[in-house]
C-alpha cells in the first residue's frame, strides 16, 4: 500500500492479490485474445530463468532493485533477447535499450558486489518515494521504446541512456 499511488492496476480491492495476477486479469478484460502467461517466483540466478526469457521477441524491465536487474540483463544477454529498461526514483527516471551483443547495464549501473543483497541495491528510490506521475511518464516511455522496436523502428535507445528529471522539466539522451 505505500506506493499504491503509482501502481496503475493497483486499487485496494486488489491490494492482497499478487501484482501478476492482476495484471493477467487486467489484460484478459481488456482484450481476451492476448496471450498472458505470469510466472510467479523469484528471478534470481536460477537457470530456470534463461527459458523464461527464451523465444521471446524482448523483455521489458519493472524491476525495483539492482541486483534482480543486473541478473535479468544477463539471461537476456544469454537467451539473444532485446531488454527495455526503466528506472525511477523521486522525480527522475531513465530508459535506455539493450541489445543482445550490445553496451549492457553494467556500463550504467557498474558491477555490484556479490554480497550485495536486494535491499541494498534499491538505489535512491528507497531514501526518495517517487511520486505517481514519475512510474507513468517512465512507464509510458518504456512501453513506446518496446512498441518501436516490435515495429522495427531504427529510433531505439541503443547505447544511449534517457535520462529524465521531471523537478525541472530536464530531460536529456547520452552516449553509453
């Protein structure tokens, strides 16, 4: 319930239902014939994980820690999957696109330390909130790179990061 404000299919109906399940009913009202599997456990370094990500066209990622990001980039880097990433804290967010063979996370994040737990690798979200608007100008960002690069745009964030500070209105693209 603490950030219930940003979570767009959260409302306190559903508040003691899983995130996926309700976004698997979500979809299914909206349209009946998208396909929606959910796969509801821990992504972590289980090997398991390479055939989640296997045969799919991309991966978007909604993650909230480092860590957990970082081992969704290497599955995709290993199963040749493009990854769209996005991430928020306070009034900021950035995106940028992975490709398989490409730049990785690690030339935004920097390696983490193998002691590093979840918790620790929040980043500035935990110390910050975020407001609602900020998920969903992120969010909705996130979702036209993906829609791009199933439409074969060549616009996509390839090697470059968006870097987005709503406070002031900022926004601008770098070179990874």
């Amino acid at each position: 319930p603490t950030n219930h404000n940003r979570q767009r299919l959260s409302n306190m109906s559903v508040l003691s239902k899983s995130k996926a399940q309700t976004a698997l009913e979500y979809v299914s009202s909206v349209n009946p014939s998208v396909k929606v599997e959910i796969f509801e456990r821990p992504f972590d370094d289980d090997p398991e994980n390479l055939t989640l990500i296997e045969n799919k066209t991309i991966c978007a990622d909604c993650l909230d820690n480092l860590k957990t990001r970082l081992q969704l980039a290497d599955v995709c880097q290993r199963a040749n999957v493009p990854l769209v990433s996005a991430s928020i804290g306070g009034f900021c967010g950035q995106l940028f696109t992975v490709y398989p063979g490409g730049e990785g996370l690690e030339a935004v994040y920097g390696n983490l330390d193998d002691g590093c737990d979840s918790e620790d690798s929040k980043g500035c979200e935990v110390e910050m909130g975020t407001p609602g608007p900020t998920a969903a100008a992120v969010s909705s960002l996130q979702a036209m790179e993906v829609a791009k690069i199933i439409m074969q745009k060549n616009q996509a964030l390839q090697n470059r990061v968006l870097l987005l500070d709503f406070s002031d209105f900022n926004m601008q693209v770098i070179e990874i």
